[in-house]
C-alpha cells in the first residue's frame, strides 16, 4: 500500500446554498484529494457547538477567513503526516487543539470539515467504499435509511406565515429507489395542487427546496399534501413528520402560533388535533429547547405512538441525549455532525441514543453544499432516516442521489 498519511490541509472560503460564506477543506494524500465542508443552520439550538463568524462589514459580518485560518495555520501543522485511518485518534487531536466545551476557539466550521475530509481518505486508505469505513468505525454493517423529504417550507426557511418549519413526507415503501420516486411524484403533484388553489405565483421554494405557498395554518399546508399524495397515487403508504422548530414562536413563557398565544397545555391540545386528524410519524422539537415538560408530556402522551424528535433540544450530544432519556422527554434524534463538530462525537451520540433504542434522524442543514457525505453516514451509522430537504436543488439532491448508488452496491 502507498504512504496515505496527510500530506496537505488547505482550507478556503467557500459559498453555501444560502450564498453565504463557508469553509471548504481539500485534504491531500499519496492516494488523492479529498474534500469537507462545513453546513450551516438557521434555526441553530442554543448549546450547538460555535460556528465562527468574522463579523465587521465583509460579506455583511457572515465571512469565515478566522475559521480558514484556524484550519490552515493550527490545524493542518498538527495533522500532516497523520494515518487517516485513525478517525478517533484524529478527532480527539482536534478537540484538543480547541480546547473548549462547545469548539469556540477554532470554530466547528473548521474543525467539521477536516473531520470529514479524513473520514473520506481513511475510506480510501482502507480501499473500500465510504459507507463501509464509517459502518467498521461504528461497528455496523450499514443500512440504508428512508428519506424525509421537505416539501413545504415555513418558519425563518420561508417567506410566508407558517410558523411550521418543515412538512415532511416518508413514503413507507420497500426500497430507497421506491421512496425517491414516490417522493418526486408527491412534490410535483403537490405544485400542481398548490398552482390549481393559488397561482402559478404561489410556488416559489424555502431554503430546503419544499414549495412556500402563502399558507397561515399547519392544517392549510397538511390538506395541500394529502391532496398531492391521494392524487398520486400513494394514499396510505405515506407519513408524515414536521419539524415544529418551536423555540422560534416561543416568546416569555407563551408559543406564538398561528396568531394565537398559546400556553404548553394549549399546544400540546394542538398537537393532538393534528395526530389525531393526520399520518404524523413525528414531530421534530415540538416545543422550546428550554421547555423540557413539554417534551416529557408529549412524549408520555403519544411516545409510544410517533417519534418525539430532538433537535435544538439534543444538539448531536450525548449529554443531553442521556438526560432526554433519564427524563423520558424524547424517543428520537436529530444527527447533525456541525452542532457537535467531529465525526467521532456525533457517532457517539448515535450510539447512546441507539442503547435507548431511539430512532436516528441524520440531517442537512439548510446552508448546505454540494458535499454528499451524510448520505454515506447515515448508511454507516445505520440510520432509520435521513433529511436532506425537498427532491430539487443540487445541493440536496446530491446527497439522495449517492443514497440511490449504495442501495445498488449494499
């Protein structure tokens, strides 16, 4: 075998789906190139690990170059001649060179993007597929997960009224091929029935790809996607999940939904109109990251009937996933390798959360990049599900369509 130690780290600003400023690592070694980036999020939970900003007028305060450097004069010098291989020794190197609790003196949008481009040139080390070499580090064989796709958008991805976030269809079919096509025909069924009620005017898109109707109501927005589905023909063999991303209407105490101020009891009464009315599988942070009875009454009301998903609540660490559990206060996870910011720790996470036999969610986030590697680490972790947006834009196609690859090959 050649040398695969790390011959190179070169970091640069790079743009994200947003066309704001991100990091983008080019990891070099005897056996090839290999390439990182760091996603970004809007709704980012409070105890996420730190993404550095440069602030100042650049790029109106969103610019990167702290964490490029970071990347290029402390980190690189550390890892050159490192076996890539060697993903936890590598990783545990990073999080020494930051030293911190949440990644604040480098930055998780330096330290991501290296800890992806090793995962990428240990594979290739190892000569096997990437899926394969992320399964054997987390001592899985791999499965593929069923997609989640946004296909309505609200909240701060979105111009509308939805206080919603996300409306998610997962289409409950044998095979990821099956989903896809069943998930593309429900999304241009859905902008027929959208331009039918409103206009051709109506379908502009969110963020993460999913249509931006001008709706004011979750049960508005869940009638349009019931309707696209019976019309295309897959009435009963699709779910739904939403994304509530609560802490953004949560204000002093109160939910501001729907124009409404409503208190925890009142939101969780309507949360159960809307899984009593319609085939919700899950509702992602149903309530504010900070308001964990909320969580604790959904779960003891309906855990045992959809998944209670933590989002901004877990934050991808195995901390809060252990008192989520002690507390009894969720049954799933979102997997975000930026909120913890290593490939290492995230697994970890997956793996406590998996001892409770919680569902795994592994996620994009809506500042994204052409980078399709959540769709291997899904795969590799073994995964229940993956989101990776709507069934258009490159930049979240790319990662459904590595997915439609390795179901051929696993």
């Amino acid at each position: 075998m050649k040398d695969a130690g790390i011959k190179s780290i070169k970091a640069r600003e790079i743009l994200d789906s947003r066309g704001d400023p991100t990091v983008g690592v080019y990891l070099i070694t005897n056996q090839g190139s290999f390439f990182g980036a760091a996603p970004s999020g809007s709704s980012m939970g409070k105890y996420e690990a730190v993404e550095l900003r440069d602030g100042g007028k650049r790029y109106h305060g969103k610019g990167v170059l702290k964490a490029v450097e970071n990347v290029n004069k402390v980190i690189a010098p550390k890892l050159i001649g490192q076996d890539p291989i060697n993903q936890k020794e590598i990783d545990k190197l990073l999080i020494e060179l930051d030293g911190t609790k949440n990644k604040s003196k480098l930055g998780a949008n330096a330290i991501v993007p290296v800890s992806i481009a090793v995962a990428k040139a240990g594979a290739t080390a190892k000569g096997m597929p990437l899926y394969q070499h992320l399964a054997e580090i987390s001592g899985k064989k791999g499965i593929i997960p069923k997609p989640c796709f946004n296909v309505i958008n609200g909240g701060i991805h979105a111009g509308n009224d939805l206080d919603i976030q996300e409306f998610m269809i997962v289409p409950e079919l044998s095979s990821f091929k099956d989903c896809l096509r069943a998930g593309t025909e429900v999304y241009h069924q859905l902008r027929q029935v959208i331009i039918k009620k409103y206009s051709d005017l109506a379908v502009n898109v969110g963020d993460e790809g999913g249509f931006a109707p001008p709706l004011k109501s979750s049960k508005e927005a869940l009638d349009l996607i019931e309707k696209a589905v019976k019309e295309a023909g897959y009435e009963g063999k699709i779910k739904f999940i939403l994304d509530c991303a609560a802490s953004q209407f949560y204000r002093k105490g109160k939910y501001q939904l729907e124009s409404k101020e409503l208190t925890r009891k009142s939101l969780l009464d309507y949360y159960s109109d809307l899984i009593g009315k319609y085939p919700i599988l899950g509702l992602e942070d149903p309530f504010s990251e900070e308001d964990w009875e909320g969580f604790e009454e959904i779960t003891k009301k309906f855990g045992k009937k959809i998944m209670v998903i933590g989002d901004d609540l877990l934050v991808t660490n195995s901390k809060k996933i252990k008192e989520a559990q002690e507390k009894k206060a969720a049954n799933a996870v979102i997997i975000k390798i930026n909120q913890i910011g290593t490939v290492t720790e995230a697994m970890e996470a997956v793996k406590m959360a998996k001892d409770f036999d919680w569902k795994i969610i592994v996620s994009h986030r809506s500042g994204e990049t052409c980078d399709n590697f959540i769709a291997d680490f899904a795969v590799g972790i073994e995964a229940e599900f993956i989101k990776s947006g709507t069934v258009a834009r490159g930049e979240r196609v790319v990662k459904y369509n590595k997915l439609l690859e390795i179901e051929e090959t696993i």
